[in-house]
C-alpha cells in the first residue's frame, strides 16, 4: 500500500485516557451523591461521545439527569477534563517514537475522534504531541460521528485523500466499523478499550505495540 497519511483515534490508541475518566467523572459522580465507577464499568460507557459517557454514568448510579442538571454536569465535567488531561492520562509507550518515524518517513498524521474539538486538542498539546498531527476531525466539526463513515469521509476530503491513500488507526470496535464502511484498511491495536476480543473485530492488520505501526503500514495490500 502506498500510504500517504495514517489516522488516528485517541483514547486507548494514542492514550491512556482510563485514569483520567476514573478521576474526573468519578470526583463528579461523588459530589452529586452517586457511587463512584470502576474501570472495567467505565471502559464499558467508552462507545461514543463524552455526552453519552456522562448521561450513562448518572444513569446507572441513579436516577437520570434532566436536561437542566445534565448542562450544569456537563460545563463542570469538561472544565476538569480538559485541565487534568496531563496529569492523569499518558502515551501509551512508543508513540512519540513512532508518530516522528512516520512524519519523518511523509505520512500526514490526522485525527478522527469523538471527542470535543478543544478536549482533542488539549490532551494531545499537554502530552507533547499535537504538533504532529496537521487535522483534527473532532465530533463537533463533522456531520455526524464514529462509527458512522460520514465522520471518515469527511476527514479525508478535508484532507484532500481517496479512501486508498489513508490507514485508520484505532483500538475499537467503531473504528473498525467506520474504517470498513469508508473503504479505508484499518489497523487495530491490541491493548485499548474494544468492546469485543481485538482478535475478533476483523482489522486488516491486529499489533500489540504501538511501535510496531510503520512495519504494520508497509504490510498492507
């Protein structure tokens, strides 16, 4: 394959976003009266947007929020999101190494998130690596989101590329799905938040180390 740009998902691909969610939404859920979540009950909530996340997270420790309650929620939520990003979230090992092989080696690096446009923005700048990456496609700057391809497609006609130039870097199972419905081959990798078995979610290539990537693009069909 003749790659000329890759793209990325963040949380569980680039970042360890788990203590980051552990912190924030659970401080949150304690000081609205709620029982705080465990890891395995949040990485289940990491499946669309950081809305959905909070919406879920009130509802299983709850009664709902309404709408009024959820807007409030909400602003508190993305003020300590998006300042705690540095301190409690980490690159996962090898991906500065890795993000600099591919620039070096003329691989545009994009985005493609369900994250908030600032909140993307933030966590990659705090960890040291927003300069790499010439896109961001958040969930607020397309028509719809992941797993939808029109979150995809959009991201690649805002980067001038076909379907055949780009490779979708994820680790769950929407980025699959949104990698196969647009046509562009997919890389998964092994350690992030899937929902199923990595194994079983029909990537075109499955790799447990991050640094393993530019190998990984140069197997590609």
């Amino acid at each position: 394959m003749h790659c000329r740009a890759a793209l990325f998902d963040i949380d569980g691909t680039l970042v360890n976003s788990l203590p980051l969610y552990e912190a924030t939404l659970n401080a949150l859920l304690v000081e609205e009266g709620r029982t705080p979540l465990d890891g395995p009950a949040i990485v289940a909530l990491f499946q669309d947007t950081v809305e959905y996340i909070l919406r879920q997270a009130f509802a299983i420790t709850g009664e709902p929020l309404d709408e009024e309650a959820f807007r409030r929620i909400h602003a508190r939520f993305m003020v300590n999101y998006e300042e705690n990003g540095g301190k409690y979230a980490e690159l996962y090992p090898g991906v500065p190494e890795t993000l600099e092989s591919l620039s070096q080696a003329g691989i545009r690096l994009g985005i493609v998130t369900n994250r908030p446009h600032m909140a993307a923005t933030r966590i990659l700048k705090d960890l040291g690596v927003l300069h790499y990456f010439s896109n961001i496609f958040s969930v607020d700057n397309v028509t719809k989101r992941k797993p939808d391809p029109a979150h995809l497609f959009e991201t690649l006609e805002g980067m001038a590329l076909t379907p055949r130039d780009a490779v979708m870097v994820g680790d769950h199972d929407m980025d699959v799905l949104v990698a196969k419905r647009a046509g562009v081959p997919v890389i998964l990798v092994s350690y992030g938040y899937a929902k199923a078995p990595p194994a079983t979610l029909d990537a075109d290539i499955l790799i447990d180390r991050f640094q393993d990537l530019p190998e990984a693009i140069h197997r590609l069909p």
